[in-house]
C-alpha cells in the first residue's frame, strides 16, 4: 500500500534530478518517474516545478540537452550532465548527507529536551 506523498523540501529538486541523470540522458517524465519508482511514490514531482529545474539548470550550464524520441515515439528533450554537473551533484549530495545526519544524530540523541533555564 503506498505511503502518502512527502512534501519536497527546498533545495533538494536539484540534487535529485542530477542524480536521477547520473547514469546518462533521459527526458523529464523518465526523470519524475525514476524518482517516483526510487522513492517508491513518496516523492512526486510536479510537471512544472521540474520543467522548471531543468531549464534552470541548464541555464547553468548543469545539464546538456538535445531533442530525441522517447520510448513511446514521443519528440523528447534528453538532459545529460555536464562536468559541471558532476561537480554540483558530488558537492550537493556530500551537504545533504552530512545534513542528513546532523538531523538523525538529533533525532535518535535519546536524550531529555534542554530546559529553559528557569528553577
């Protein structure tokens, strides 16, 4: 039974699509589904916000694109990454996992809350 869908939480759009195109060109409703299998339909991303992305980040200069046919015969945009997008994915996935355990280290402290100070 799939799990309701978590909100996205700011900034991590980016990171996902450039993992999602680290094993080579696809086109952006591969790239939603992909995320969409990984996550096992917790995270579903909207058909705008990642058309968006990804012009962002080719504007950048992240992602190289050229048109193609999808699997369905579809006349398709296939993102791939650049070097530059390497970059960006190695140094962002690096943050999100140090944040990501900053955040559990938090979590599974097991520990009593601070007090307020007042006695």
């Amino acid at each position: 039974m799939p799990t309701s869908g978590l909100k996205l939480l700011q900034g991590t759009l980016d990171l996902l699509v450039l993992q999602a195109l680290q094993q080579g060109a696809s086109h952006g409703y591969a790239i939603a589904s992909w995320i969409r299998a990984t996550t096992a339909d917790r995270l579903q991303i909207e058909d705008g916000a990642l058309y968006t992305a990804l012009h962002r980040m080719h504007r950048r200069g992240w992602l190289e694109s050229e048109w193609g046919l999808s699997e369905t015969n579809r006349r398709a945009r296939f993102y791939t990454l650049t070097a530059a997008g390497r970059s960006r994915l190695t140094e962002d996935a690096r943050t999100w996992r140090e944040y990501a355990a900053a955040v559990f280290a938090v979590l599974n402290s097991g520990e009593a809350r601070p007090s307020s100070g007042s006695a």
